[in-house]
C-alpha cells in the first residue's frame, strides 16, 4: 500500500483527495508500527507513543499554507481568516503542541471538556464553543472559563439559550472586579434545511432571533454568524453570507464587521473563497477522533 495512503486509513481518513497536495503529515513510527492499516485506532489517553504517530506543527503548517493560498487567491488581505483548531476529544498534550506553534483559538463541543481543559491551557488561549449547548450549562460554562478567555459562543439558535447566558455574564461581571465585559455569541444558521442540522432558517427566522437578543440581552455581543452547512454544497456558504448582510441591516451594522464562521477540514479552502473569516479545522490537525468515555 502506497505509504501515504496508509498513513491516512490510521489516522481514519477515506479519502485523500482533498489533502492531495497537502498531505496530512504523520510522522515514520506510524507507518513502521504494525498496527492496522485498515481500522483507526482510538484512544482517549493516548500513550506517549501515540501521541508522536501525528505531527501537529507540521500539520498547522500546512493547514495554515493552504489557508494563505486561498486568501491569496481570493484577492483577499493576508491574515483576514482566523484558525480555529478543533480539539474536542483530543488529550492535553497534543493542544500544546498546537499552542507551542502560535495556535491560540481552539474549538470545543462539549461544556465539560472545555471548562477542563480551560484550567489547564495557558490563559491567552481564546476557547470557542462550537457545540450544542444546554440551558442548563450556561451557567457554569461562564463561571468557570470566564470572560477573559470564553472568546465566542458560536451556536446560539434559541432566545431561551442567549436569556441563559446574558444572566451568566452578569453574574460573572458582578463577581468580577474589573469592567464589564460582554461575551461573544455568533447565531448559527442551518443553511442546507437538513433536519438534523441545529440552527435558525435563513431569512424572517434569523433576522428576528437577532433582534430579539440584541434587545433583550445587553450582556451578549452579535458578533456574527457560524453554520455547518451540507457536505458538498458550496450554496450553503454563499447562503450564509447573504444572512450577513441582512443581520447587518437589522443591527445598523456593515457586514463586515460581523463574522462569518464556515469551512471544516474538507472544505475550508472553499469557504475562504465564499468569503469565510473563521474556519473550523480539527481531523487534519490532530487526526481521527475517538468518543468513547466522553463527559458531555
């Protein structure tokens, strides 16, 4: 088997197309370890071992290449794109990895692994909530990664969800000694209409949703908008960006100052082009992801 393409059945890929001339970098003792090429392997302690199978510097490096050649080729100012490294699941070693390379941002789904690894990651570490959350984990979120390093809540669909967290941050600021902050929501919009994607409908539905939260909850700042969108339907990003400029018309704002979060692994380059400010990368970073004995 091609070395390259084994490399990738590891690591849980089944496909290597979108990576052709960016390969996923593993190091050699993955490919010299016996283990099956055919199945990937999980482990959510990860033995010392496992954790040199993918390196992490030269993946951001070349995440981060591409991400260049797309600004580039979008005519677009370099640095206009933020990259935010998906670490659900992942151990604490291979983030610092990530961190000792200048990554800042990382992205988390679940509260309780993000208010964990929060304590443990350097402070200037910026978290970004890219999950479903629950109601009743607002509160605690807030409470315990705080406002100086809880950068963005970026799935906010419900006005209940925003009550939840406009009443956390006030409690954080009245704790707190320093200026008031507000804290960073982006609203999701399930732009492909697939019902099991979350999200406000483009249109009425979002436009309204923001001007209740922007009237009702002056602890959150709007700050833009995040969707997932269908594989394969590049639509799905240019329906965001229309989302944008209606949002702004109802806040008074310039669209560009709202954000647009789109664009994972397998798409991000596309997404850039489609006029994306934040991507979400985490497989082609730290490679496949195992979901066993999570705490949500």
């Amino acid at each position: 088997m091609n070395p390259r393409i084994a490399a990738y059945a590891v690591l849980g890929f089944r496909s290597t197309a979108a990576f052709s001339s960016h390969p996923l970098v593993v190091l050699p003792s993955i490919l010299n370890s016996g283990r099956s090429l055919t199945q990937p392997q999980h482990n959510m302690s990860m033995t010392p071992t496992d954790n040199d199978m993918v390196d992490i510097a030269a993946n951001i490096g070349h995440v981060q290449q591409m991400m260049d050649d797309a600004i580039a080729s979008s005519d677009r100012q370099s640095g206009s794109v933020r990259l935010v490294a998906v670490s659900k699941t992942k151990p604490l070693e291979l983030l610092q990895a990530a961190y000792e390379t200048g990554q800042r941002h990382f992205g988390e789904n679940y509260a309780q692994e993000l208010m964990a690894k929060s304590t443990e990651m350097p402070d200037d570490v910026a978290w970004h909530f890219i999950g479903p959350l629950q109601s009743n984990k607002a509160g605690p979120l807030v409470k315990t990664v705080g406002l100086d390093k809880l950068a963005c809540i970026e799935t906010i669909s419900t006005l209940k969800l925003a009550a939840k967290l406009n009443r956390a941050v006030d409690t954080w600021n009245e704790a707190s000694s320093g200026d008031a902050k507000k804290l960073g929501i982006y609203i999701q919009v399930n732009t492909s209409g697939e019902e099991t994607k979350s999200g406000v409908t483009p249109g009425a539905e979002v436009c309204g949703l923001v001007k209740q939260i922007s009237e009702e909850c002056p602890s959150l700042s709007i700050d833009g908008l995040m969707t997932i969108g269908a594989p394969g339907d590049d639509s799905c990003f240019d329906t965001l960006a229309e989302c944008r400029d209606e949002v702004a018309k109802v806040l008074g704002r310039e669209p560009e100052e709202l954000e647009l979060s789109m664009g994972m692994s397998g798409d991000f380059e596309v997404a850039i082009a489609k006029g994306a400010t934040s991507v979400r990368v985490g497989s082609t970073i730290f490679g496949a992801r195992d979901y066993s004995n999570l705490s949500k």
